[in-house]
C-alpha cells in the first residue's frame, strides 16, 4: 500500500512539476555571467559536455530546454523521475552512473558526442559525494577532445533541501543567476598523474562558477 501511495505521489509530481518550471520562467528574470562561454557553441551548433553540480538537477530541466543535451541520468528510481522530466523539455537521456551501468552508459556518451551531439553531466551525483568530480566526465573529453563547460545557477529566493546535495529550490517570482565557466580542453592519453591533475582542475573550475553565482546572488540581495 505504500509503495501504491508513493508511486501515485511521483506520477503527480512528475505531472506538475513541468507546469511550476515553466510558471518559474515566466514570473522570473534570469541573469546570465558569461554566457559569451557557450554562445559559440550554441549558435555554431557546435559539440560540447555541459557540467553541473547534482544541486542544480531541480531547476535545470527548464534552463536547459530546447538544448538538444544527451543527459547522463542514473538507473535509479530517482533518476527515472528525472528521465521523464527532461524528455518533457526536449532532451534526451543515457541511463548509467558511478554505481550501476557506469562503463556502458560512458561508452554510449563517447559514440553520441563522436557524432557531434552535445552532452549534460552532474559529476558528483546520483549519490555524492557533493561536490567533488567522479572520473568519467574526464573521460569523456579526454577520448573525444570536446570541452567541459562548468555551469551553474542559484536564485535569489530559494531554499537548500535537508539532501546530500542540498539542492536548490527556487520559489516563484524570482531572480535566478545562471553563471558559465570557460570550456575547458582535457588531453588525449592521460597518465594516471595528469588524469587527476584534470580532475582536480574541472572540479575546481566548477566550484569557481558555484562562488561566482553565489557571490552575484548575495550582491543582489544586498543592493535590494
């Protein structure tokens, strides 16, 4: 019986939350930092692996609609909600993580973005450590030569749920500030030093971008 309840609480989530994004952009201004980053990329129709922290996962279906994006999505049930919401906004999925279908999924992600297709990865997710890169985004760019570009938003009136990745949830008539960092070119045939070495790299780029956006939020807040 609990697991009916539950099941019936995710459909109607899953029906509504699509409505509450799609409400959230229209009630809201978006502040964009250096999105001259992913412009050429974008208007160029150009290949790219867009990276962001699993906090982000609430509100990034809608920032990302429209993008084309093949999103590494775990196989949990989780990640089975997030499937169908990102389909919603015109994306596409590759099921797999760190835990479970990891090495299929990285060499399906590495066929499609030899295609020229562009790619969306939360590198510390489905289950954490927050915060800190797991190895296959690496991977990823080093065997295919596309950039890394660190993305990343935070609102203004928002609350950090009580999760491993306290992830962000706006609320309505809001301000969000989606922040951009600099692609970033991994090498082909990377030693086990110089793969870390690109690792700790991209995941310090990424926190830079988290700071970023902190940091125009709080000037925003303070300048109100």
């Amino acid at each position: 019986m609990k697991k009916q309840f539950k099941k019936i609480i995710e459909d109607i989530v899953i029906f509504l939350l699509p409505y509450y994004l799609k409400i959230l952009m229209k009630t809201s201004r978006v502040i964009y930092l250096n999105k001259e980053y992913i412009e050429p990329y974008l208007e160029e129709k150009k290949p790219f692996i867009l990276s962001l922290w699993h906090c982000n996962a609430f509100t990034g279906p809608i920032l990302i609609r429209d993008m084309d994006l093949y999103i590494l999505i775990s196989q949990s049930r989780d990640g089975e909600l997030i499937n169908r919401i990102v389909k919603r906004f015109n994306n596409h999925s590759v099921r797999g993580s760190s835990s479970k279908g990891g090495i299929q999924a990285l060499k399906v992600l590495i066929k499609i973005a030899r295609e020229g297709k562009r790619i969306l990865i939360t590198p510390d997710g489905p289950r954490g450590p927050a915060f800190k890169l797991q190895p296959g985004i690496i991977t990823l760019a080093s065997q295919t030569g596309i950039p890394i570009i660190p993305f990343h938003h935070e609102s203004i009136k928002q609350k950090k749920a009580k999760s491993w990745d306290a992830m962000r949830i706006p609320a309505l008539f809001n301000t969000i500030i989606v922040s951009y960092g600099e692609p970033i070119f991994i090498p082909p045939n990377l030693d086990e030093q110089n793969f870390e070495h690109y690792r700790q790299l991209v995941e310090n780029r990424m926190m830079e971008n988290l700071y970023k956006a902190e940091k125009k939020r709080e000037e925003l807040i303070q300048n109100k």
